[in-house]
C-alpha cells in the first residue's frame, strides 16, 4: 500500500511540475509584485510562479513538524 501512495504522490507532483513548466513557457511577459511599500523586480511569470510553489511546499512541509506536540509518552 505504501508503495502505491508514493506512485500516486509522485504522479501528482509530475503533473504539478509539467502544469507550471507549460505556463511559464506559455507565459514569459515580465511582472512585479506590489505589497504596500514594497515592490519586487521585474521577472517572468514562471520565475515567481515557481518561486511562490517552492516556497509553499518547503513552508508546507516544515510546519506540521513546528505545530507536532512536545509531549512525550512513557
């Protein structure tokens, strides 16, 4: 069963990856993020968007392991 649940994870990050490379490709004009005050430089869509994924799967990987309880069971 678990080697089927890594095949499907797998196959789903293969899909996510191919969806973002076809919009970058499709999608090369240059944009920037305004926030406030602030203002990012210029980049091409597939940069940020690839920026933005790579940034939401570390953060979503790293915070079920900040929020895990730190009691111990003896």
């Amino acid at each position: 069963m678990k080697i089927f649940a890594n095949f499907i994870s797998s196959l789903m990050l293969a899909f996510w990856v191919s969806a973002i490379a076809i919009f970058s490709i499709q999608n090369i004009q240059l944009v920037s993020i305004k926030f406030l005050v602030w203002q990012s430089i210029q980049m091409p869509v597939g940069v940020l968007l690839a920026i933005c994924a790579g940034s939401g799967i570390i953060l979503g990987s790293l915070l079920p392991l900040l929020w895990q309880s730190k009691t111990t069971n003896y």
